[in-house]
C-alpha cells in the first residue's frame, strides 16, 4: 500500500503552480537589477531541518531506487538520535547542519540528485545575498559589529523581511502548497501528517505504516513508526 497516485498527482500540480508562480517573481525580481545567490552547485542549505507533508514525502519515496531509501533512512535514523538527545531547538538546528550533516540525496557534484520531486522547503529557500550567509557558522562565526552590518544589508536588500537574507515572498508563495497537500491528504486519508523529511520519507515507504494511514488509523501508525524505531512526536505529527 502506497499513496495514490491522485494523491502524488496534487503535489506534483502543486509543486509546479509553485515553479511558475516563482518564476514570474524571479523574473520580475531580477529585472529590477536584484539579484539572486543559489544556482545549481549550491548546497549551503541542504544540512537545514526540512520540515513536510506525508503527501510530500511520499511522492519522494515514490521515486526512490532501494539504495537511495537506505541512505535516507540512515539519515532519519541520525535524525532520530539527534531529536531524541539535543537539550532544545537550537543545539537540536546546530547539531543537525553539523552531524546529523547534508541530506543523502545531495549528490557528489553539489546539485539535488532528486531535484524534480524536492520538498517545498528545497523549493522556497532562497538567498538575497551571498551564499555564504547560508553556511552553518557563519553567523556564529562574526564579531558584533560584522552582525550589526549584516543586518543592515538585510534592511537594505530588497525581497528580505528584513531579519535574515532569505526572499520572503518566495518562502510565501509555498504557502498555497502547504494548503493543498493539507486538502489532498484530508480527501485520501482523512487525517494529516507532518514531520521531518526523512523520517516521513522512510515511513512512506513501509507498506504496513502507509496501510494504517490509509484507514485513517493514527494509532495503528504510530504503533507501525514505533516498531520500524522511528517514532518521535515532533517529527511525525498528525492532526
Ligand atoms: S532534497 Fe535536494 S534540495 Fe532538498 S535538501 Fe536534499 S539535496 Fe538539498
């Protein structure tokens, strides 16, 4: 038992209303002499917390050859252990960009092996200003007065919210993608599940776990997740 594919489908529509949105902005936003830092071979952000929909992360599983689902449940399991150690959120973030490290589908050259099916995470982060802002321990890295003058550059620099270098109505426009894969998964499974990437991504592949989703039996999946070691309230949530 695997997600439909109605169900892969909806993301998959809402994945390139996103690029299309997206790119009206890109366009509109360079025109206008902006400039944008991530391009293929950046990788500054690929060892982030990623945040998604079981819709989402079963389209991934979806695609996934056996040794590609064995690297990324390698990488859930790391995750596992980081959540259930880190003393809170942001030794948990530091930890995870550290050791926990990059994602397993970032290949060799710097680029997304994966790119087509992505999550909206991947798809909504991008940088106003240099790549190098994006990088674990930069900010950590700088003195007080390179902080004051990097927040400076963050008000001046259009498309920020004015807090950190990220392209704030990019990160918006996902927002719509967020509400589908809500809908879609409510229609298919009358429930909702949201966690981490690889976690969800190794559940979704697990014939036992999705057959329980697909009942709309939480407690039957949460017994699947806890079997297979993978449970953990705040990287699988239902509502
Ligand atoms: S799915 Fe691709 S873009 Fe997203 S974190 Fe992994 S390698 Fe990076």
């Amino acid at each position: 038992m695997t997600a439909s594919n109605a169900l892969l489908e909806t993301v998959k529509a809402a994945y390139a209303r996103y690029e299309q949105e997206a790119g009206e902005f890109l366009h509109e936003y360079t025109a206008a002499g902006n400039q944008v830092y991530c391009g293929a071979g950046c990788f500054g952000c690929c060892n982030m917390p990623i945040r998604l929909s079981l819709a989402e992360a079963a389209l991934v599983a979806s695609v996934l050859t056996p040794e590609e689902a064995r690297k990324v449940e390698r990488h859930a399991r790391k995750v596992l252990h980081n959540a259930r150690t880190a003393p809170d959120e942001d030794e948990y973030v530091r930890r995870h960009r550290l050791k926990v490290g990059y994602c397993p589908l970032l290949g060799a050259d710097g680029a997304c092996t994966r790119y087509e099916v992505r999550p909206t995470r991947c798809r909504d982060t991008f940088s106003a200003m240099s790549a190098v802002y994006c990088q674990e321990g930069t900010w950590e890295g700088m003195t007080k007065p390179e902080r004051r003058e990097y927040q400076r550059e963050v008000r001046r620099t259009p498309g920020t919210d004015g807090e950190t270098h990220f392209i704030a109505p990019l990160e918006a426009l996902s927002e719509p993608v967020w509400e589908r894969c809500s809908r879609a998964m409510r229609r298919e499974w009358n429930l909702e599940a949201w966690g981490d990437f690889w976690v969800l991504t190794t559940l979704a592949a697990r014939p036992a776990f999705m057959a329980a989703i697909a009942r709309g039996d939480k407690g039957a999946a949460l017994r699947e997740a806890r079997q297979a070691g993978l449970e953990h309230p705040e990287l699988i949530e239902f509502a």
